[in-house]
C-alpha cells in the first residue's frame, strides 16, 4: 500500500464515523419534533404507560363538554367513535374547538385514566373557510 492509499484509507476512517455521528444526531432532533398521536382505542391498548406526555386525537363527543362554574376549566371526551377518554383542560380553547370536531390534545394520564391536558388543537378539514373570506366570497 502507498502512501496516496494510506491517506485515503485514513480520510475515509475519519470521515465515516463523523457522518454516522451527524445522522444519528440528525434522527434523533427529528424523532422529537414527529407529531404522531394516539386514539382512544390505542391508548386503551396500551397497559403500563409511564407518566409521559402523550398526544391524542379523536373527535370531541357531542354532549361531552362540561364547563366549570369559573369558566377556566373545561371537561370534554374525545372519542374515535369506538372508545373514549375524558379530558381536563384549564386554558383557553382554540376558537375551531366544538363538539364533533377533530381535536389532537397533549397531556399526561392521571390514575383515573384522564388526560390532564396542558394543549388542545382543533383540526379542521379541507372545506374550512374562516369567516371573513366566506363574508367576502359571498358577497361577490
């Protein structure tokens, strides 16, 4: 082996182990931010789940949203039409919240399989039109 080989040989032992360290960082930061959740119907499933933050997605059950006399915290049930579990949220609700509506909420299970939620998104779909543009558009 010559020394133009050798020198080779040694960039690439270099290099190698530096583009696997980059990558494996790289899936790691994007393992992360992955906005996967889980139904009611999987979260049933699931037996020991440890004390972490999960993010759920369902429909929010017609009849289910229960208000406190404050006015600062809000119960609801989200469902997949199949299971459900109660939410407990104190915040503010995003203004697409509503009953049968698409909602992803992140919190932590309680003992009495309760999500005790710190955030609450409202989904819409592909025919959602804010009401300004709809004003608009009729108008025309």
């Amino acid at each position: 082996m010559n020394r133009k080989q050798k020198n080779r040989l040694i960039g690439v032992l270099i290099v190698l182990p530096l583009i696997s360290i980059a990558t494996g960082l790289i899936l790691f930061a994007l393992k992360q931010n992955i906005n996967l959740f889980y139904t009611p119907t999987q979260l049933n499933t699931l037996n020991n789940l440890p004390k972490q933050t999960i993010r759920i997605g369902g429909y929010v059950k017609t009849n289910g949203v229960h208000y406190d006399k404050s006015g600062e915290t809000v119960s609801f049930v989200v469902t997949d039409r199949t299971h459900d579990i109660e939410v407990h949220f104190k915040g503010v609700l995003p203004n697409l919240f509503r009953e049968g509506q698409t909602v992803v909420v992140t919190g932590k299970l309680n003992n009495q399989h309760q999500l005790i939620a710190h955030q609450v998104l409202a989904k819409h779909d592909e025919k959602y039109m804010p009401k300004a543009v709809r004003k608009e558009s009729h108008a025309s």
